[in-house]
C-alpha cells in the first residue's frame, strides 16, 4: 500500500512538472466546478495583468495574475456569466461552465475608442472613424439619464470578421434546436459621467447607432436589407431586445454602407441575423501525447463544444463561411494528501490553447476535413457516437510566454517579407526589449491554394522563397512563434492591385476648375477588398494652402481642391501628382496602421503599399 | 412471489401511463427556426414542431378555431396549418413572384424552375436553398374580412395590402397604400366592423411621424387618418375602435374614426396587446421586459415584471387567453425563448416553458 501510494504521489510530481513545463498536463481530474481563465488584448494579444473578474449575481471577484490568468474555485454547477474590467478597455464579459472538470474561459479585450466629450442637453452625432467607415451614435437632447453635462463618450468598433473572439456571450438563438446567429457588425458603447459612473438612455428613450458593414461582408448584405440587431445584457448574460436595421449610407461619411438601428440600452450592440444554413464539423483536439478529453472547443462566441474521450466533439457553423476555431485545454494541478486523496493545488493551473482559422487551411493540413449537413445532434448522443472519420484537427500547446510582434510586408508582384521579434508588453501592450524571434515556424498562403513555408533569412528575418505575391490576391500568414507546433497567431491582407491612373498622364494638362482625378485598381471588384489610396497635388514652387490638394480614402476619384476655406479649385500651373495603395488594417482619426495579425501572445501587421510613379501636370485657369 | 410480481406491474404501470394533458395546444411562431412549436402547457413541453416557412410571424385563428394563419414574413406568404392534424393544409403568396429584380433585370431561375406555380416562397428560398434566405415584400399584419372568407394582409415593402380569397387561395385585390408623408410601410392591418385600420410607418429607425389609417373593407376607399406614436408595431381591433401599439414612443392610441387618438403611457417598447375582458387590456412591453395592465375606462395602469424567482423573461412580444380567461400565454422572445404562463388572478408568472429563442406570436387551439 504504502508503495501505492508512493507511486501516486510521484505521478502527481511528475505530471506537475510536466504541465508546467511542457503544458502536457497531468492525468489527475481537473478540480470540480472551476473556472480558470486567460485574458488578452484582442489587438495585441498580450496578456493583460490586474484585469477585474466579476461573477455576475455574485460577490466572487479576482483579478488577473502577471499571466493574464485567473482561476475561481469552488462555484456553482452550471454557466456562469464573468465580466471582465480593465482601464482603457471596452468591458468583457465571459460564460463559462462550471462543471465536474475545470473549464476555461478565454476572453479578448478591445481597447477603448478615443474619447469624445457629450453635453447631453444637445442633439448630437458622435462618431469613431475606422477602415470600414465611421461607427456613430446620434443623440436626441435629453435622452439620457443624467443631470451632467460634462459626459465622455466612448464608441469602440468591433469588426466581428477579424475580432469575434472579443464579443461577450453567446451569439446563439437557443431553443430545442439551437439557431447560431451570424455577426455582421459590432461596436460597445460607453458613457461616462463627470464621477466615471456609466450612464445610460433614460427608459423609454432611444438612440440611433450607426455600425460599418465590414468590407468583406458588404457583398452580401446590401442598401435597405434589415438586419436583426441585439443589445447585450451583463446581467442575464444574454444578447437581447432584438430589433430590425437597416442597411443604409452613413449619415457620417455619405457613402459607407452602414447598419443603422434604434438602440434602448447602451452596452455592446449590434447586427447578426440568424444563420439558415448550417453544418456539423467534427474536431479532433489533440496535445503532446495524443487526443485531449475535455478541451472546450469554440467556434464563434456560443458556438461550444467539450471534446469526449476520443479526444472529438462536433459543433454547429454556417455553412459556408469560414470559421475560426480556438480549442483549451486545463489542468489543474494536485497532489497527493496523507490519505492517498488527490487535491488541487490552489492557484496552480495550465492552460493549453490551440487556434485554427478556417482560411489559413488552404493547402494546409486539415483541409479536407469534413463538413455535414447540420446541425450537430445533440452533446447526450455526441458521447456515444462512433469515431469521426475525418475530424478536424486542432493542436493545443501552451500560449507563449511573452509577447511576439510581426511585421509582414505583401510586395506586388514580389515577395513576402516578415520580421518577427519577442520582447515583454509593457502597460500600453507595446514591446519592450524585443529581440529577433528566431526558429518561428511561419506558413503564407493566398485564397487559390498556394502555400509556402518561410525560410529565417537572418535572426527574425523571414522570406518567402519562389513564391510571387500576386495584386489582388488575398494572403495569409500562420505562425507558430515558439514553433512548439500550434499556431500562435495569423492574419490576413490582400495584396493592393495594379493601381494606375485613368484620366492623367505625365505632362497632361487640364481645367483646373473641373478636374476630376480618376484610378483604376485592378482588384477593386474582388469581394472584401478596401484599399486606402492617398493623393497629392503639390504646385512646384508652391508651398501655400491653395498649391496643395489631398486624399485619403477608398474612392477611385478626387476632385483637388484648395486647402483654404472654402475650398477652391487649385491655382494654375504645374503640378507634381503622388498616388499611394494601401491594404491592410488602419483606423483611429490619423489613419494609423493597426493590427490585423492576432493571436495569444501574437500581434502584428500584415499590409501591402505601392506607390505610383509621381507624374507631372499642368494646371489652366 | 405473485404479490411482488403485482406490486411491480403496478409500478410499472404507474410509471409508463400517459401523462395529464391539457384541453388546448398553445401555438407558437419560432421566427428564427421557420416552425410553429404546438405546446402542450400542462406538460409543460413542446410536442409537436411545424416547418412552415421563412420568419412566421403573426397568427390569426379561423373562426371556426381549425385553422391557423400563420404570416411568413421571410417567405412572402402565408402557411394554413390545420389545428386537427397540425400539419401545414396550404400555402398561399401575398404578392406575385417577381420576374425581375429591382434593377430590371430578369431572375432567370424564376422562369427557370416555374416558381409563379408555387404557393410560398419557401418551396425554393429554404435553408439550403435558393438565396436569399428572406426575400419578398416582407408581410406582416394579417386579418379576416368580415365574412371570413378573405384575409387581409399588410406588407412591409412598398406599403402593399393584399386580399386573399380563401377559397382559391389566390390574391384577389392588391395595392400599394399611398404614403402618409414619410409613412410609407403597412406595419399591420386590422379589421374593425366594416373598415379596415392600417398602421403607417417610415422605414425603421425614424422617430418621425407615423399614421393610422381607416379604409372601407370593400372599396379601400380612405375613410379617415390620424397620427399616431413613433413606429406603431401591433393593431388590436376593438368594438368600435382600434388599439395601437407605437413601439418607440412607449404608448398605446385608441382611435376611432373621425376622433382624436386618446393616448395611454405604458413601459418601454409596446407591442402586443391582448384584450382580456371588462375594458382591461394586458400590453406586452418589450424594451421593460414587462406587462402593463391597462384599464381602458379609467386609465390607470400596473405594470408587472416579468420574473419568477430570480429568473427573468424579457422581451414579451404578443399573448394569448388560455380558454378560461385565467392565463395569459406570452411569449418572451430573447435569444433564450420561453413562452410564459402569466397568471392574470395573482398578477404573477405561474410557469415558463422553453420554446426557440426569438419566437413571436401566439395563438391558443382546441385539442382535437
């Protein structure tokens, strides 16, 4: 007996170390009724410290460790709704279950839009310009519940194509046959009074919210189609008070396709009608040693399922669209007390996390995993079903230690270039003492299926060898910073198209009271592309408001003005005209370049710029 | 030995009988899963779920209570289920199958697969069908004319109304409603004696103006209009009057003919309404996730939440009297649905059974 139990004890050593190092985890069962939990910055992916943990309906809170994590022992069976807090940050809520094995709960944190100052005595659009359009709110005086006048209002975007991972609850109409709802566009609203309280509509009075349709939606969902929207509710954890949008120009900007609805309630809103067409996608998780009992598997937030002892689960998608699947995998550590019980070690956990993103399979491994018609039966007939012949597989590893930032440049018609680095997030989320992150294992791929691995030119330096970046092709990179085999983070970008001018040439002359500059980009038509072109009319010589014009937008034409006010056809004479493309994310009121390559540990920017040859003109009265 | 064996036969007995069963079935549109879900509200369950088509939304009941109406908002249609057999009897069209799209051009798959034969939308618009999932006029209010024989029904796009001969199941008399200045969408159609009331809206979201409109049942001559509340959601026909719900500026209107609306506050987001007898009237208020008690002669009000324990149902959008007069079927349409049993003696939430989230109406059927 007493050999037993050494042995035990042993094994529970050893699986500690093991988990802590490796995160190949223990074979103990996880502590009952657990919920253990990862947070990060959606645009960064840097974990986020001191982040306050709420259990809503309840007093239970905890913070974040210098990991991002945080575990709550001991809760009651069933979901438990978890908001998240954090200063600067948009807030998070999270459902986990609380059951007979720990659960995690991964949740993303966007950061805050900028802030704008509110008089709410005053009728008033307040927008949050990004490269999908400006997100607006538009107050009718009086309408919220406040007597101060010295109001911040914060709008923070959410492009669900890129960051659904972000979006609190479950996008699901339940039911006896659950019905996924599909998102289409986000945003979270705060409004902050003079003592940082959130103030809300007064009941019974509404706003009116404006929401971008993202760029690669905008092909289906077209000008006067209604949209059903939601408002989310912290304290049912539920997405509620469905009403219809419709798809309509913003009353910003004039030309962005944008979802305009009535809002009741300011929290996270937004559109996403229900999902018609449905399929069943079998997954198989898989760790160090094999296939993974028990890891969660996430497709869009609510769609959820526990793999069984095969290491499988099957969960319902749309049919069609491309879907990322986020899988974990928790231990909680034990050892072993006098008695031979095993006990959980209070605070000690690992958190396995491994990441497919539907788009990054082309010409992957995994690619031809199957898809049923669905949905998927229900969990009580998954636990005894037959092997799935064909699952999809996910790997999980622990999340890297650290941040990585890359930096991955799309040239048209030349190659892709990557330069990745590791360093510590300070509290903006921004790398301090990066190095070249070396032995990353990095994949491109573009939406015809050709794929490449990148070869490390130079300490953090990656390159793409024999593989042409076509204009107008879609890429994305998948890496694997720590190369321990699961993907760390991805992105995707087009390459900007051949971008030309149509109605100049070098040495022309024109009118310059009716010129209209026009140009062409020959990947203009192909669906989810927005590319950001920058103009500029400087007069030789000149250096005054009336000898310079500017553009900067997604339009294929420019009337040059003036910069006096008004604004006034340029004066006559010559001319040096610049065209620039740009694809990939920006966003904020200068038009920055932001993150568009995510993961946990991972952030980064994948983008493409080509500059047309300067041509001169001449400019007639 | 025998004695044992009888006592377990008794058990056995015991455990397998049939289960109590109620006199009625409580029928519920399932917007989001294009099926009416026929609830049995003594066991508590659904028994029985309907594929009718594309977003059912409003119910009406034949008078003889074998038939239900069910407008399929997503599939430019109406389903007839048959209450004895609770199978979909037909479908009709509320407007003609386009031959070309709003830019002129022709939908070839149209003429392709005959789809001016066909009597819903649904047959080709399904899940897994053709695309798009929701397509047509968008119908919505729907009413009996005063012999029973036609249904009236309103629609959401060029501000149509449409009757529909019941017997041939063909549209019989169609036209697009002139606007009421931006008003330009039949948000519903009622029926009043002899009259017709339709609620005008703007294209949602607007706070402007909206209009109610009185038409002659034979000649949708207009016979008188009035403004009423911002986005007016539901039409409750009464005696010599109507009943509308104007969901954004959180008040129900009576109107009459030739007399001013008198207006009634309620909690946020009024939309159904359900007469409950004595001039009382329970309005289903989504915004509050609560009902409001409204007695028409006096004016006064209560408002009651929706809650039971520290359960919460939000979102009422319509109900239904339970035959006794005594229960109030509503249906609570967050993501997470539930069709709540309000007990209107004790003014409380008696018992709340899981039906599809983002359900609509509700209608009450004899158990054949």
């Amino acid at each position: 007996m007493r050999n037993k139990l050494w042995m035990v004890a042993l094994m529970g050593l050893f699986g500690a170390c093991n988990g802590g190092d490796s995160g190949g985890g223990n074979v103990a069962p996880s502590a009952p009724n657990t919920v253990a939990g990862l947070v990060t910055d959606i645009g960064s992916g840097a974990r986020l410290s001191g982040v306050t943990v709420r259990v809503v309906g309840s007093s239970r809170t905890t913070t974040t460790d210098a990991r991002g994590e945080f575990e709550l022992r001991g809760l009651s069976a069933g979901l438990v709704k978890l908001d998240f807090e954090k200063a600067g940050y948009a807030p998070g809520h999270g459902i986990a279950e609380s059951a007979s094995s720990a659960q995690t709960v991964l949740v993303a944190l966007k950061k805050d839009g900028t802030e704008q100052s509110y008089n709410p005595t005053q009728a008033r659009t307040l927008f949050q310009r990004t490269e999908a359009g400006p997100y607006a709110v538009i107050f009718q005086p009086n309408s919220l519940d406040t007597t101060d006048t010295n109001l911040r209002v914060v709008v923070t975007p959410l492009d669900p194509t890129k960051e659904d991972s972000a979006l609190p609850g479950d996008l699901v109409a339940g039911g006896a046959s659950s019905t996924p709802l599909a998102p289409v566009t986000f945003a979270e609203f705060s409004i902050l009074d003079s003592q940082n309280r959130r103030i809300n509509l007064k009941p019974g009075s509404s706003a009116i919210v404006e929401l971008p349709i993202p760029p690669e939606l905008r092909s289906q969902y077209k000008i006067g189609d209604k949209i059903h929207c939601y408002a989310y509710n912290p304290q049912t954890g539920r997405w509620e008070d469905f009403v219809e949008g419709t798809v309509e120009r913003s009353s910003v900007d004039g030309t962005t396709p944008v979802l305009r609805a009535s809002i009741r309630h300011f929290s996270w809103y937004g559109g996403a009608p229900a999902v018609q067409e449905q399929e069943c996608v079998d997954i198989e998780v898989r760790g160090r040693d094999g296939p993974l009992d028990g890891a969660v598997v996430t497709a869009r937030p609510g769609l959820r399922a526990v793999t069984n002892r095969l290491g499988q689960a099957s969960i319902t998608v749309q049919k069609g669209g491309p879907v990322n699947f986020v899988a974990t995998k928790t231990y909680t550590d034990t050892f072993v007390d006098s008695r031979g019980n095993l006990i959980p070690k209070p605070g000690a956990k690992v958190i396995d996390i491994g990441k497919v993103y539907e788009d990054d399979l082309i010409g992957l491994d995994g690619r031809n995993y199957s898809r049923r018609p669905g949905p998927c039966p229900p969990e009580s007939s998954q636990s005894v079903r037959a092997a799935a012949t064909n699952p999809l597989p996910i790997r999980v590893a622990p999340a890297p230690e650290g941040l990585f930032q890359a930096l991955a440049l799309l040239q048209p018609g030349g190659l892709a270039f990557v330069q990745l680095e590791k360093g510590i997030p300070n509290a903006d989320g921004d790398l301090e003492n990066a190095e070249p992150a070396s032995g990353a294992q990095i994949t491109i791929s573009d939406n015809t299926g050709r794929t490449a691995t990148l070869t490390e030119l130079a300490p953090g330096t990656y390159i793409a060898n024999s593989f042409d970046i076509v204009p107008g092709r879609r890429y994305t990179l998948s890496i694997d910073a720590d190369g321990n085999g699961s993907i760390d983070g991805s992105g995707s970008a087009f390459a900007v198209g051949n971008v030309s001018w149509s109605n100049l040439v070098n040495g022309g002359s024109y009118s310059a009271a009716s010129l209209t500059a026009t140009w062409n980009d020959s990947a203009a038509t192909q669906p989810g592309y927005s590319a950001l072109y920058q103009v500029t009319f400087q007069h030789q010589g000149g250096s005054g408001l009336s000898d310079f014009a500017f553009y900067v937008g997604s339009e294929l034409s420019f009337a040059p003005r003036t910069q006096t006010d008004p604004p006034s056809p340029l004066a006559p004479g010559t001319y040096t005209v610049t065209l620039n493309a740009f694809s990939g994310a920006f966003g904020g009121g200068n038009l920055d370049i932001t993150d568009n390559i995510t993961g946990v540990g991972m952030q980064g920017q994948i983008f493409s710029i080509q500059p047309v040859n300067p041509i001169t003109i001449t400019l007639n009265p | 030995m025998q004695r044992v064996f009888f006592l377990g036969l008794l058990l056995l007995m015991a455990c397998s009988s049939v289960l109590p069963s109620s006199s009625h079935y409580v029928l519920v549109s399932q917007a989001g899963s294009s099926t009416v879900a026929v609830i049995d509200p003594v066991q508590g369950r659904t028994v029985k779920r309907i594929t009718v088509g594309g977003l059912p939304h409003r119910m009406v009941v034949g008078p003889d209570r074998n038939k239900v109406y069910v407008v399929l908002v997503g599939s430019q249609a109406v389903a007839e289920v048959d209450a004895r057999t609770l199978e979909v009897s037909r479908t009709f069209l509320t407007a003609p199958v386009p031959e070309r799209r709003d830019d002129g051009t022709p939908i070839q798959a149209h003429f392709d697969q005959d789809a001016f034969s066909r009597t819903s939308c649904f047959d080709c618009h399904n899940p897994g069908g053709a695309k798009p999932f929701i397509v047509g006029l968008r119908p919505v209010g729907i009413a009996f004319s005063s012999d029973f024989g036609k249904l009236y029904i309103s629609h959401i796009r060029q501000g149509r109304l449409s009757e529909i001969d019941l017997a041939s199941g063909q549209v019989v008399r169609a036209q697009n409603l002139p606007p009421s200045g931006s008003a330009n969408e039949a948000a519903d159609v009622a029926r009043v004696k002899a009259k017709l009331v339709v609620a005008m809206r703007p294209r949602q979201p607007s706070t402007e103006a909206s209009a109610v409109r009185w038409l002659d049942e034979q000649t949708w001559q207009t016979l008188a209009e009035a403004p009423t509340g911002s986005d007016p959601a539901f039409v409750l026909p009464l005696e010599e009057s109507a009943l509308v719900s104007n969901f954004e500026s959180n008040t129900l209107s009576l109107h009459a003919p030739g007399a001013n609306p008198k207006s009634f506050i309620v909690t946020p987001g009024p939309l159904g309404m359900l007469a409950i007898g004595n001039g009382k009237i329970l309005s289903l208020n989504y915004y509050s996730n609560a009902v409001s008690w409204l007695d028409m002669d006096t004016g006064q009000r209560q408002d009651y939440r929706l809650e039971q324990g520290d359960k919460r149902f939000v979102n009422p959008t319509h109900a239904a009297l339970s035959p006794d007069g005594r229960r109030a079927y509503i249906v609570s349409s967050g993501t997470e649905g539930h069709l709540v049993v309000f007990d209107l003696e004790h003014k409380h939430v008696a018992q709340a059974i899981p039906i599809d989230g983002l359900s609509f109406d509700v209608v009450v059927v004899r158990r054949k």
